[in-house]
C-alpha cells in the first residue's frame, strides 16, 4: 500500500516534469517565431502573436547565437550527414489539392463544435492516457528497482552497488541482512525505493524552472466551431483572465483553515493527484465563500489565483450583464465554454448576489433578460456537475440570503468567512505592526500589548483592523508633515524621528474607528444554522 501511494506521487510528478518541459518548448517556440517576425520586419504579425500569445520581448529574448535561421541550418546539416540529403521542409500543392485542402478546412470548421473543444480538453482523470503512460513507465521501473535491489541484497556484502536498469543516475548502497530477517530486509528496500523516488522527483523538478506570473494565453482560434459573434463575446471574457499574479500565498490568509483546505480539495488536489478523484470522489464543483464583508474572501481567491496554476477567470456583474437583447445568456455560455477550453481553470464570481438574487422577488417582477441570464448560468453550472472538465466555480457573497435556491442547491460546500477569532486578530496586529517596521522609506517602531488590542476589537474584520493599524501609524507621521512643508530652500532639515506608536495611541484610533460589518452576526448565524454544508 506504502509502495502503491508512492507511485502516485511519482506519477504525478513525472507528469507534471513532462507537461512543464511541453510549456517551456511551446513557449521557446513562440519566443523564436516572435523574434524571428520581429527582426524581419513582420511587425503587425509580430504584434497580434505577442497579444494573442502574451508573450513579450519585454519579458522574453532569444539567447545569444539563437534563432530560427541558425536551427533550421543546423537541422539540414543534420539531416544531410545523417541520410546524405537535403531534407524538404516545405512543398508547393496542385491546384487540385489546394481545392481539397481548402474543402477539407471548411468541413473541419463546419463541423466542428463543443464535441471539437472537448478533445481539446485535459482530462485529469485515471483513464487518461498520459495518466496511464506514466502509471506503465512508472511500474515498469519499480519492478526494474526491485529485481535490481533484491539481487543486490542476496550478496550480503555490504559494499556499495550501483543500480543502472533504473536510468535514474544514482548509486544505493546495499545493507547486509541476515535471510531470518526477510520482512526487515524488505521494508528496507522500500525505504530505498522511496529515496530513490524522491531524488528522481528532485531532480526532474529541478530541470525546468518557470515563473508561474508568466502565463500562456491559449489562442482563441481553438473556438473553431463559433461564429464571429461568439468570437467578439470570448475576446470580451478573455480580458477578465488574470495573466499576472495576484502574489498573495495561502501563508498571507490569517485563518480560514477550513476554507483553504476545501479550495485545494477542489482545485490543487485533483489536478495533482488525479487518481484519487474518480467515481463519487469527483472534487467540489462549486463553493461558496460568505460573510461580512471585509473578513478575507477576496483574499481568498487571489491566493488561489497566485498559488493554484490555474486560469483564473476574475467574473463580477459588469462582465456578463449586456444592455443588448439575449447577449447576457450568451456571455455566460462563451464563459463557460472558455473555462473548459483554457482548463484547469478557475471561475470567480465576486458579489455573487448582484447576479444570482431571487428569482421574481422583485418588487415590480423580474426583467425578462435577467431571468434568461440566471436560467443560463444554472444551466452551465448543471453542466459542469455532469462532466469531468477541470473547471471549478468560487463565489463569494456578503447578502447569501438573497441568494437563488436553485443556485445554492449547485454550490456544493457553502462555508461562512466570519470575523476573525482572537488569535487571529492578535496574529494580524502583529502582522501590520510589527515592533519595528521597515518597508518604505521610514522606520516605524512600536512597543504594543497585542492581547489587549485583540481584546479590545472583537467584531472587527480583517479590513478593519488593517485600516486602525494604518490610521495609528499615519498620526505618527502626521507630526512631521509641519516640518517639512514649512522648511525653505537653503535651510538644513532639523533631525527628526518618528515617535514610537504605543498601546494607547491604537486605543484612541479605536475610539474613532468602527467596525464595518455593523450587526449581521445574528442573522449570519441564522442563515448558516439553514444551509451550511461544509
């Protein structure tokens, strides 16, 4: 069972090495095309591939003596040692074939559709047939390692024996046993199994370093079964994609444990370990994050931006609310249909009342082009429940009761982001102020009592305690802004310093500052009490 969770592990990393290499080459490739169009004057190719692709020579430059010229030359003389003739890299069609090619194109496009775009997708799941590649190379090399290791063990010589059917380029030193002491010897070969294992998985991991802020746009030209219409609608989504990085870790969230750990079942988990989410472990479709505003559910979600490898589709009202007639429905399929093509992808919908609010509650009735947008968006989301597609719905809300049933019935874990717990408000005064803070250009000391500003804050948020901390430390600065603006030309600035902020000076911000999420803990709880599914 040990040796069996260890080759998930392998395989998962083996695929991951694999897939990284797959990007860097694509993008190596894109990279010397760029420049390539660049350096030969092609500057409005140049410029639709650097925005279609979002690759930069700002960012990206080929290395000295590199380019498409040098290997094309060095792939000719390759190919002429090799066979003893020049290779043909392109040929000149007929007129008859330039017809056919141009009806075989035509017939591809016509008939290609949703079912097109699904083989197109990555399927993360155990029947995948790198997922199984991997899995065969990776038993064929544990077997390799055990005939090895157990030859070895027989000669009971303890010298060092170097293991070369695995190809993985490390030496293991054999233990001496005695034959009475079988099932030690063998939980000592799986110990070497397991160090041999991880130095591979080391060292694949080493090879490829990538920035995860410089991410890859897929071309939309995949969505080859749209019309025009639906391509100016995906160019509209596309722009809602987070191409840089929100930099924010799962270290900087004080607390929310639980909300984390269900975000990486849903979205990191499945990805990396694929073989344990099939059948009724199909991960989360959906979770939905509430509570008062200001607590850390945004926050949330851009860790999951920075920290998951996803693509991050960042989706507030104004992206898919249209004034025209029947364009909201269709901006919720093309966003949909987005996430599956760009997938494993991630779908945020930040405010999620301003688009999901009770059907007809109105007072007046219902428009008639909101409720087509929701019946869409229910829609799409019944979709996702029913497929394998890695794509994965994060919404957050501070009004969950105004929520559509039918909605919350597809957000399958509903967790609450309350206000932070002492400790946690203790951790984040210490945080935002610590004794001695450097960042800027100004040194700001502190002598606090931490526990008695924790105290003293109960029912503050996150964004709260932020902003007292921001207010103590500017009345600090304050002091010297009389200073400055008064001094002349010529004259020499009087040394000055900082006062250091004290437990009393954050009392007296408190006095002045109040917590924003008001007197909806009751009905927070009331509502959690109905529907909480975590």
């Amino acid at each position: 069972l040990e040796l069996s969770y260890q080759s998930i592990k392998t395989a998962n990393s083996v695929r991951e090495s694999e897939d990284l290499r797959q990007e860097t080459r694509k993008r190596n490739l894109l990279v010397l095309m760029l420049s390539h169009l660049s350096d030969n004057g092609y500057i409005e190719a140049a410029a639709a591939l650097e925005k279609e692709a979002n690759i930069s020579l700002n960012r990206w430059q080929v290395c000295d003596n590199v380019d498409l010229d040098n290997i094309l030359q060095e792939y000719e003389s390759y190919y002429y040692i090799k066979f003893q003739k020049h290779p043909k890299i392109t040929k000149k069609l007929a007129s008859a074939d330039v017809n056919k090619a141009r009806a075989h194109r035509t017939r591809s496009i016509s008939n290609s559709s949703l079912d097109f775009l699904a083989v197109l997708m990555p399927r993360c799941i155990l029947s995948h047939p790198k997922t199984m590649a991997v899995q065969r190379n990776t038993t064929k090399r544990l077997k390799i390692l055990y005939a090895d290791l157990s030859k070895s063990s027989t000669d009971s010589t303890g010298e060092n024996v170097t293991v070369k059917a695995a190809d993985l380029g490390l030496t293991v030193s054999s233990v001496a046993i005695r034959d009475d002491k079988k099932n030690e010897r063998n939980r000592k070969e799986i110990v070497d199994v397991r160090s041999m294992l991880n130095d591979a998985i080391r060292g694949a991991s080493n090879d490829i370093m990538t920035n995860q802020s410089d991410r890859m746009v897929k071309p939309l030209g995949g969505f080859v079964g749209f019309n025009h219409e639906m391509r100016e609608l995906a160019t509209v989504i596309s722009r809602d994609i987070y191409l840089h990085d929100p930099n924010v870790k799962w270290s900087d969230i004080v607390g929310l444990d639980h909300a984390k750990s269900l975000v990486k079942e849903a979205v990191v988990y499945p990805i990396k370990y694929p073989q344990l989410f099939t059948g009724i472990l199909t991960p989360w479709k959906g979770i939905l994050l509430y509570g008062p505003p200001g607590t850390g559910k945004t926050m949330l979600a851009k860790a999951v931006a920075t920290e998951c490898n996803t693509t991050f589709f960042n989706i507030s009202a104004s992206s898919i609310v249209s004034k025209w007639r029947g364009d909201s429905e269709k901006l919720v399929r093309v966003l949909f249909e987005l996430a599956r093509f760009h997938a494993p992808s991630t779908i945020f919908l930040d405010e999620l009342e301003s688009v999901m609010s009770q059907r007809g509650s109105g007072p007046g009735g219902e428009h008639e082009g909101s409720r087509r947008m929701k019946t869409e968006l229910l829609v799409q989301m019944d979709g996702l429940a029913r497929s394998d597609d890695l794509v994965f719905v994060l919404a957050a809300s501070n009004l969950p009761w105004e929520l559509d049933h039918a909605m919350l019935r597809r957000l399958e874990k509903r967790i609450i982001v309350d206000l932070p717990t002492h400790e946690a408000r203790m951790s984040m005064f210490s945080r935002f102020l610590p004794p001695c803070n450097k960042d800027g250009g100004l040194v700001i000391n502190t002598k606090l009592d931490y526990p008695t500003l924790a105290e003293n804050t109960e029912g503050y948020s996150g964004s709260d305690l932020k902003l007292v901390c921001k207010e103590a430390a500017m009345r600090v600065v304050r002091k010297i802004f009389h200073t400055l603006e008064s001094h002349q030309d010529g004259q020499q600035l009087p040394d000055f310093s900082l006062e250091t902020i004290m437990t009393n000076d954050v009392l007296d911000v408190l006095k002045h500052t109040k917590p924003s999420s008001g007197k909806l803990g009751n009905k927070y709880a009331e509502w959690r009490a109905k529907y909480e599914s975590v």
